[in-house]
C-alpha cells in the first residue's frame, strides 16, 4: 500500500503488518536513544486544517524518532489566508518534493483528494466525521497488548457515533478482525441506518456489563448544528460513565476514549481511577503505531525506487 486513506480500503494483512511492527517500534522507543535512522533523507509534511493535540504531536514525534526531516503546514498562516486554493497550495508544496504528507481536514475525502494530487504517500489523519485510521490502529494495538488478542472480542462504542470517524474507523477495523462491534446512543446522534454498517445498535444498560472493551466518545459539540441531545445533563443521565454507572462495568472490562475528553459529559473523572482504563496508554502507544504507518509506507517507496 501507498497511502493509508482509511482502514475501510485498507488490507487485513496490511493492518496486521502494522500491529506488529508496532510492538518493536514500541521497543525502541524504551531505549535511551529512542531514534532509528529509517527515514533519514526523507521528507513529512503535515497538514493539520482541523485543531489537533494528540494525533499531530505523535506523528510528529513518530516522524523525528524515525530520523525523517517535517515540515509543519498551518492554514491560518498560509497563503491560504490570501486566498490561494488548496489544489494550489498543494502543489506547491509538493513541488519541494516531500515523501509523505499527513493530512487533517474537516471535510470526508480531503485525504483522497491529496492523494489523487501528489505523488508523495498520504496518511489520513482525520477527513470530517469519514476516519481515521491511525486512531483505530492504535485502540488495536491497545487492546491487543493488554487482551493479547482482537478477535473473538465484544466492543461496545458508546456516545456521538453519527459525528465520529473514529467509530468509524474503528467499525471497519474490528469487523476485519472478527470481533462484535456494538454502537450505542441516542438516537440522534445513532441513525438506525448506521446498523447496516455491521454494527448492532444495543441497549447502553443490557451491555455495559458484559463487554471486553467500552470506547466511549466525545459529544462532538463544534460539528452540531442545531440541537441534537435535549441537555446535557439528561445525556450524561443516559450515556455517560458516570460514577454509579461505573459500579456496573466489571473491573477487566478496557475503558477507552480518543480524547479529548468532556470530563463530567461523557465520562466522569473518577473511571480514570481504575486498572483498566487505558486512555493514556492509547496516547503512549500512539507514537509507536504511528513509527510503524511511517516506516511501511515510506520506507517501501524507498525500495521501489
Ligand atoms: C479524535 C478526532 O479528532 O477525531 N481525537 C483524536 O484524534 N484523538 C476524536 C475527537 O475529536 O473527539
């Protein structure tokens, strides 16, 4: 594979590839030189159009432990603000002849578009509520280290599902791997058609005790326009891990969140409390999983030429 679009299009064994590179990667970052020269000569560039704390600071960190050289693109100080197009821009860019781009953007297809455009390899870092592929590579790689496995499992992804490329993302990737993907949450935010996507829309309190893992997700307030829960205490009534809800969920059971997290919406603080949440693992893990897209895509560019 050239690109990494969307794990939807993605190859199984492309994917498996990627979770166990990763657990080197993982090593190497626990030494003290935490660096490689695998991509030294070659150039990263981001695109982040959308905010981002996470995701860009890992990609970045991953790109420089990997030796690449990266160059950072931010809208709000380009050329874009003297209205250049961002075909244009682009091209420009690509014209100093970068080997990979990573590209955020707030509309479904942004990463398709880069990737008809250039000739570098593209990696989808998030394109509106379509995916988001590294997110959903790295909560398997999560899950993985700790379950030891990711199929066979019962994933229940709670909350915003109409407005999340990470539910998305992370449908896809589960069902590839045969596990049980369960959605749930009001059904505003849950259309009954998202079931034909191979999820089964369930009943928050006849499963919450009986998952593997639970990934809960942000009310994504900045997409919605208009009202889509009635308030948000009534939704944290209902779908968030409140701490009497929390008594429910088994110890063993993995609790997740992309982040950033709505403290006191969709999750309360004190679920950071326990064994099993894993939501700062997601994040150590990131960087690794991140190495290891980097290191397939580009280092393969490098031996076909
Ligand atoms: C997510 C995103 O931006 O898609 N965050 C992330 O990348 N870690 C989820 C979100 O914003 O809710």
């Amino acid at each position: 594979m050239r690109h990494l679009l969307s794990v939807e299009e993605a190859e199984k064994d492309f994917l498996l590839k990627i979770l166990e590179s990763s657990e080197i990667f993982l090593k190497v970052l626990e030494q003290p030189s935490k660096k490689l020269p695998t991509l030294r000569g070659k150039t990263v560039l981001f695109m982040f159009m959308e905010p981002s704390t996470r995701t860009q600071a890992s990609f970045e960190m991953a790109a420089k432990r990997l030796s690449a050289d990266t160059v950072s693109f931010s809208p709000g100080r380009s050329a874009m603000r003297k209205g250049e197009s961002f075909l244009d821009t682009l091209q420009n860019l690509q014209a100093m002849e970068v080997d990979g781009i990573v590209i955020r953007h707030s509309s479904p297809g942004a990463a398709h578009f880069v990737a008809r455009h250039t000739k570098a390899s593209v990696i989808n870092a998030g394109d509106g509520a379509h995916e988001h592929p590294t997110q959903a590579l790295l909560d398997a790689f999560t899950v993985k280290r700790r379950l030891g496995r990711i199929s066979g499992l019962k994933i229940l992804i709670v909350g915003d599902v109409l407005h999340s490329r990470v539910a998305r993302s992370n449908l896809f990737l589960w069902k590839k791997f045969g596990s049980e993907v369960l959605f749930s949450g009001p059904p505003t935010l849950l259309p009954k058609e998202f079931g034909s996507l191979g999820a089964r829309i369930v009943d928050i309190e006849d499963h919450i005790g009986e998952v593997d893992v639970l990934m809960v997700l942000r009310l994504q307030r900045e997409r919605m326009e208009g009202s889509f829960v009635p308030s948000i205490r009534e939704y944290r009534k209902f779908w968030g891990i409140t701490r009497e809800r929390l008594k429910r969920i088994p110890p063993e059971t993995l609790i997740m969140h992309p982040g950033p997290v709505n403290w006191g919406v969709e999750m309360d603080y004190e679920v950071m409390e326990r064994e099993n949440t894993v939501i700062l693992e997601q994040v150590r893990n990131s960087v690794a999983v991140r190495m290891a897209v980097l290191y397939h895509l580009l280092a393969r560019t490098e031996a076909e030429g």
